[in-house]
C-alpha cells in the first residue's frame, strides 16, 4: 500500500511565480481543488484544478501557470468555481474505471476518469 500525499495547505502565501498572492482552501476532492487567491491589491477569485500527485516528492502540487486552461481554471465568481469543481469531483469513480497519465516528465500522475473525458469531448463513455 502507497502512502498518502502530502495534501496542499489551507492556507500559504505565494512563492515565486505567484509571490503577492494568498491562497485560502475552499474544498478539496479525490480529484479537485477549490482555492480562493487574492492579491496584494484587495482582488479576489477562485482556482480549479485537477489534483496531481508528484510522484517524485510524495505530495500535491499547486498548479503552475501553464496548467490553467488545461487542468486549472481561474473564475471570477464562487457560482463558476464550485461548478468547475463539481465538474472534476464527478471524476471520482471506481478504481478500475480510472486511467493514470503520466506529465511528459513522469514526476506528476494525474487520475482521470474515462468516462468524463469522453464524455467532455464528445465520444460518449
């Protein structure tokens, strides 16, 4: 049996390409995230993302900027945040209906149930 990963904060600040901004853990799924961002200027919106493991160090990663539009998505209201999120939970499915996909480099692993990609691009599932 694997371990655990180490689950993202509640709570961090920023670092690097997203130093000035506060991440505040809205929800969290087998297969999502919801976080509330805001910067140093009072403005405020919320992240989706798609839970990955790093499979190299044991824990989740916080998506970096390339991943939004792809397996993050920003929204301006909580309404469109928790949909996206509600979207990527219904991913949560058995085991055997789950396919690992490796990112080009093989340090994160990303579950993602067949039936909802099929069924978001069209091919039914």
């Amino acid at each position: 049996m694997e371990n655990s990963p180490q689950e993202l904060p509640l709570v961090f600040e920023g670092r690097g390409e997203v130093k000035n901004f506060s991440f505040k853990q809205g929800k969290r799924s087998n297969t999502a995230y919801l976080y509330e961002v805001s910067d140093t200027f009072g403005n405020k919106w919320h992240e989706v993302f798609i839970r990955k493991i790093n499979a190299r160090f044991g824990n989740i990663a916080y998506p970096k900027q390339n991943a939004f539009g792809v397996s993050a998505w920003s929204a301006g209201t909580l309404e469109l945040a928790n949909k996206r999120f509600d979207d990527l939970t219904e991913m949560s499915a058995p085991l055997n209906s789950l396919v690992l996909k490796r990112d080009k480099d093989n340090s994160f692993v990303t579950y993602i149930s067949f039936h909802f990609v099929c069924e978001r691009i069209g091919h039914g599932g």
